[in-house]
C-alpha cells in the first residue's frame, strides 16, 4: 500500500513538473515596433501589447486583434509581471532598471542604417525569445523577397530618387532607407547623410526625376506638410516609383524587404 501511495505521489510531482513547464511565456511590448516582433516570434506567448499594436501604421495590426494592451509603466508591468520584455524606443530607463532588478529579460531593437542590421534584430529577438526557428524562417523570407526585388545583372545605370515624406523629410547614407533605396536598384539623389528637410523651393526649381513616397497613406498626418503643396503634388505626378505605407516604415524590421519590393516594381 505504502508503494503504490508512493508511485501515485511521485505521479503527481511529474504531472506538476510538466505544468509548470507547459506555462506560457509571458511578453510584453512597450511600443509599437515592440508588437511587430512579438506577434511574429512569439506567437504563442502570453502577449501584452503596446496600446498602438492595431494602428493603421502597425504592419501587423490585424494580427494583433485579441491581445490585450497595457501602457508601458511600471504598474501595469508589475500587474502583468512579464518574463521577457522587449523594446525599440519604448519605456522609461527608470522602467527598465526596475524591470532587470525583478529578474525580467529586456530585449531592445536597434536601430538599423543597413539590411544586415535588420537581420541581427531579427536573430536577437528569436533566440531571447526562445524563439530560433522562428526567426530564421522570418529571416529566409525576408531575403527571398530582397533577391526577387535585386535587379538583374544586365541592368544599366541605376536610375536616380529621392524619398520624401508627407511631412517634408528626406533620407541620406546612413540611413536604412537609403540602403533600402540601392537594394530596389536605386541610385539615392539625397547625398547629404541622415535625414534632413526639403523645402517646396527645391523641388520647384529643381524636381528630382523619381520620388519614392513615404506616409503619404497617412490622411490626419502632416495635413499640411510642406511634401503636400500642390507645388510637389504637382512635381510628383507621372515621377513617382513608389508610393510606401507607413506601416512598413515605422520599424527597423523584416517587413523593410516589402518595401523594397515594392520600390523595385516602379524601377523601370
């Protein structure tokens, strides 16, 4: 009898063991870039998302319909107490600190000025995610989509683009939309590094010969931004390659490959 009690107990404590194994990891995102990865790599995660995750310029936003959303403080965090959390520009320091003090991994997406950049922010976020196949499917897929976008050997001089937002912004080297810009095959008119402003003026007096169009789509955004002067609509008709939605521009992530695609089909 003392046996079979005994077998029966140790039953239950591996039944408990794999319970808590079985236990959901419990992510949080603190902003909006944050949700992209989380929603892609982690799935099956128990997922608190940043209060933007289905805004209209969330490439994932349909994804995110079903998650619950918390703010990025400190009391919410606690009330979810998370095991990982994970970041772009999102979150206090204060909040952080007090984060790693309580055991909780943070995961942070860098900034990206290349493709490659992209790719180690995929490769980080998988493996502190306990997520690696994962993230190098997500990985595959994104470099399919840039070598379909690469123009052929046989192509001639890259024709040259400017990229212009709606709110009168550009992009120079440096930049991961000027990388953006030579995967599709461009050749980038912007010689000046970083970003900077275009004033109406310049591109009255001297209209580049393709734009490649950012957050247009974005219709209470930059209402009356210099790049929606008549003055530009009018220098951009018949002259743009692309027209970009903000939703593959708001993060340094593998959805940057869509947007070159989409760039390459307005090349020749």
């Amino acid at each position: 009898m003392r046996r079979s009690l005994g077998a029966l107990a140790g039953l239950v404590l591996i039944a408990g063991a794999g319970a808590v194994q079985a236990k959901p990891l419990r992510v949080m995102a603190l902003d909006q870039c944050a949700d992209q990865y989380v929603l892609a790599l982690a799935p099956d995660a128990e997922l608190a998302l940043s209060p933007r995750a289905d805004d209209p310029d969330a490439w994932l936003r349909l994804e995110a319909s079903g998650h619950r959303r918390l703010r990025p403080t400190l009391e919410a965090a606690l009330g979810f107490r998370p095991d990982v959390v994970v970041r772009y520009w999102g979150g206090e320091p204060r909040l952080l600190t007090a984060l790693e003090q309580r055991g909780v991994k943070v995961i942070t997406i860098n900034d990206a000025v290349e493709l490659e950049g992209v790719r180690q922010n995929i490769r980080t976020a998988a493996r502190d995610l306990g997520e690696v196949e994962r993230g190098l499917r997500l990985e595959q897929q994104m470099d399919a989509k840039l070598a379909r976008a690469a123009p052929d050997g046989q192509a001639t001089k890259a024709p040259g683009a400017v990229y212009l937002t709606s709110g009168g912004f550009t992009s120079g080297p440096g930049t991961l939309m000027d990388a953006m810009m030579r995967a599709a095959g461009f050749r980038n008119l912007t010689t000046a590094p970083g970003f900077g402003a275009v004033s109406v003026e310049q591109i009255a007096l001297n209209p580049p010969a393709r734009f490649i169009l950012g957050f247009f789509d974005q219709l209470r955004a930059d209402l009356r931004g210099p790049a929606r002067h008549p003055v530009v609509r009018h220098a951009a008709e018949g002259r743009t390659a692309a027209r970009l939605p903000a939703a593959s521009l708001t993060c340094p992530a593998w959805f940057a490959a869509d947007a070159v695609a989409m760039m390459a089909e307005g090349r020749s």
